[in-house]
C-alpha cells in the first residue's frame, strides 16, 4: 500500500469516528422554530366584512401571524391605520399607531406607540396605549390620555369610548373645560 492510500483511508477511518449523532442535538436541529411568525405580509390591507357590508379596513407595513404561540396572535407593525364604516359608507373614524398586537381567541387588540384617534366631529385623541376590544366595539385604556376638541385640550389618565369614539368618558380628567349654559 502506497502512501497516498494510507493516508487517505487513515483520514477516512479519523472522520467516520469523529462523526457521532446525540439524539438531542438532532432533535434540537430538526425541532421547527416555535418563534417565528407562520406567514408574513408587508403592505397589507386588511377588509372585515359582515353579511357583505365592510366594517373596517385596515392597512399595515407589517403584518404577522403568531398562530403558533400561545396564546395565538397577530402582530402589526410599520404603523397601522384602521378605518372604521357606518354600513355602506366610509366613517370618519381613524385609528392610527405605530403597532398592534391581536389575540385571536379574544379578538383583543393592543394598541401602542403614537396612537391618534380621530372621530367625524374633529375630536382628537392622542395616547401610547389603547385598548381594542373588537367584540364588545369598545375602546379604553389605562394611560395618559389627551383629547382635543373645539379648541380645548383636556387631559387625564384612563379613557373609554364605543369603538368609534363618537362618546367616550375620561378619568382622572385635568385641564379647562368651557360648558354652555344652554
């Protein structure tokens, strides 16, 4: 046997003893990462309907679907905008953020970062976090909150309104409120 031979089936012999499987490493290899979302969109434009009537629209630069986590949810990022319907026509009702996060059991959203919420009178309210209870069409949160309207600013910690934010109460309020007489 030659040289070459001998080194070729020494290294041979080295590397097939050197190889080895642990049972938990290839598990811990094959096991399919339970981090990751099951689906991905960018630019996404979201329609709810019932019984053929749009509901709301909603439009993302992100949208993740977290199905596989538990709880199950969607997250929703690179800002969101929500557009609320009355039947056929389009509301005057925007909600705006920079995410969200929808449980999908509960269909409870979360709502953070610069959320502005605009309604058809030109009532605006301005927070960081909102809640969304989409079945119960209701809105609250448990932060600072400030609302614009008619000119004054009224401030305060705590808020809920219907889904719409066409009435809507708010706690701890702060700040000038001007009442008619009337």
């Amino acid at each position: 046997m030659n040289r070459t031979t001998f080194f070729l089936i020494s290294t041979f012999i080295f590397l097939l003893g050197a190889c080895r499987n642990d049972v938990k490493e290839v598990q811990e290899v094959s096991d399919s990462p339970q981090n990751y979302p099951l689906n991905e969109q960018i630019g996404a434009t979201i329609t709810y309907s019932d019984s053929g009537q749009k509901m709301l629209e909603i439009h993302a630069g992100l949208v993740q679907d977290y199905g596989n986590q538990d709880p199950a949810y969607v997250f929703f990022g690179d800002r969101i905008r929500v557009q609320f319907y009355n039947g056929k026509t389009l509301s005057s009702t925007v909600l705006e953020a920079d995410t969200a996060r929808q449980l999908k059991d509960d269909d409870l959203w979360a709502i953070g970062g610069n959320v502005v919420l605009t309604n058809g009178k030109g009532e605006r309210m301005k927070t960081e976090r909102l809640y969304w209870n989409k079945k119960e069409e209701r809105l609250y949160s448990d932060a600072k909150v400030q609302i614009r309207t008619d000119g004054q600013l009224i401030t305060g910690k705590g808020f809920e309104a219907d889904q719409e934010f066409n009435t809507y109460r708010i706690f701890k309020v702060q700040g000038e409120i001007t009442i008619d007489d009337e």
